[in-house]
C-alpha cells in the first residue's frame, strides 16, 4: 500500500513540474527568423504577428512543384539574373489590355483593390490567386491588370526594379502612385530596432504598391489580415524601407 501511494505522489508531482513547464513556455514565443541563431526570444505580445519577421525571404528555394519558373531569354544577349538565379527578362504592358482611362497607374490599382481581404499564405501557390503572400500578391496585380509577370519575390522584384526602372530611388519622399516599395523584415515596433543596422540585416523581405498619401496596399502577414491597404507607418515600414522605382514608365 506504501509503494502505491509512493507511485501515486510520484506521478502527480511530475504532472505538476510538466503544467508548470508548459505554462512557462507559452509566455515566450520564437518567431521565424533569417538568423535563426541570432533571435532573441520576445514576449507573446511582442510578437503577436510572427509572419512579419520572416517576410518572403526563401520563398523560390522550397522545394514546391507549383513554384516551379520556367523563364527563357535570348542566348545571344547577356542574361541579368536576380538573387535566385533566374534571367530578369524586362515585361511590358500587354497592348491587348486596355489601361483605365488611359492610365496604367490606375488600371494597376483598380486590380490591387479588387483583390483587398484576400488571405495571406507564406509561400503561396504562384499558379491561381486564392491565398497571397507580399510578393505573390504584388506579381498577380501587374499580371491581371497588365499582362506583366514579374519574378516570384520580394528580392528578386527589387533586382528587376533596379534593372529596369528608369525612376528608382531610397528616399520614400520619391514615392508615387503605382510605384513598388522594398522593405526589411520587421524586427519591432521602435524606430531604435531599426537604428545603426549593417547592410547584412537590411535583407527586403517585403513588398508593397504605394497607393499615394503615405498609403500602401500589400499582403503583410495572416494576423493582418491578408491584402489590406494601410499606412506607411505601421509596424514601422518607413524606417524599414530598402529602396523603390517605377516600372510602368
């Protein structure tokens, strides 16, 4: 009868000592990160939206059927390739396509808002529109509205700006209506997280169109709630901004 109850007291402490053990554990969370060795562990409310802090990086490196590229350019003339390694091959607005009121800016926003509440997936199907995530949201839009496929990522969307643009600049002042805008991953909400970083860490992980009025529209994360259209300043997008341009000109 003694070694029941021994058994019994035993078992019920270890019960307690794992309760405990999980309740602790669930005051921290760890978000994805592209320096998995470098986070720090943050507080539940800290990171109450754990997609920010990863962003699209990698999305062209998983092993997914459905995010296969097949992209050819002309052998004879040199191949530019973006980060990933596929040709940047320049798109040019579909002829077919009528702009509204002759004008790609606006056709090209008529097609980001009819896509606004659309869920967010990292690392969503690039072959039919029902989940997004930034930069797949981004190439839909340029497709739907103007025939134009852009590469698959945030990085990659950057690399075909740089190339291509004839208006590219790293001050958001320079913004207009229809532009790309580039960003880093988020890393939290005070302009100091953001201060005396290296080049290293200011990797674009994100991609939005800006609307105009310090106003863009983008497919950030699922706590956000997909395509919305929001404020420059949320989640401190403006002191995150990389770089931006023009691709309809």
């Amino acid at each position: 009868m003694r070694k029941l109850w021994i058994q019994v007291l035993t078992l019920g402490l270890s019960c307690s000592f794992i309760l405990i053990s999980a309740c602790s554990s669930n005051n921290e969370i760890r978000p994805r990160s592209v320096n998995d060795h470098k986070t720090k562990m943050v507080t539940e409310e800290q990171t109450n939206d754990p997609d920010l802090y990863f962003g699209d990086l990698g999305v062209e490196q998983r092993p997914n059927s459905h995010h296969i590229r097949n992209l050819t350019a002309d052998p004879s003339k040199k191949v530019l390739l973006d980060p990933n390694g596929f040709p940047l091959i320049k798109q040019h607005p579909n002829p077919s396509i009528e702009p509204n009121h002759k004008n790609y800016v606006e056709s090209l926003i008529k097609s980001a808002e009819s896509f606004i509440g659309t869920p967010y997936v990292y690392g969503s199907d690039r072959t039919e529109p029902s989940t997004f995530d930034c930069s797949d949201y981004t190439r839909w839009v340029f497709m739907t509205s103007l025939g134009m496929d852009l590469p698959w990522d945030s990085r990659s969307q950057a690399a075909y700006v740089n190339a291509f643009s004839k208006k590219k600049y790293t001050s958001l002042k320079e913004a207009q209506r229809g532009d790309l805008l580039f960003f880093s991953s988020y890393r939290g909400d005070n302009a100091s997280d953001y201060a005396n970083l290296e080049p290293s860490e200011k990797t674009i992980t994100h991609v939005a169109i800006y609307m105009g009025n310090g106003k863009i529209i983008h497919s950030p994360s699922k706590n956000s709630g997909g395509v919305h259209i929001g404020e420059l300043t949320w989640r401190q997008l403006n002191n995150r901004f990389i770089s931006g341009g023009n691709i309809l000109d």
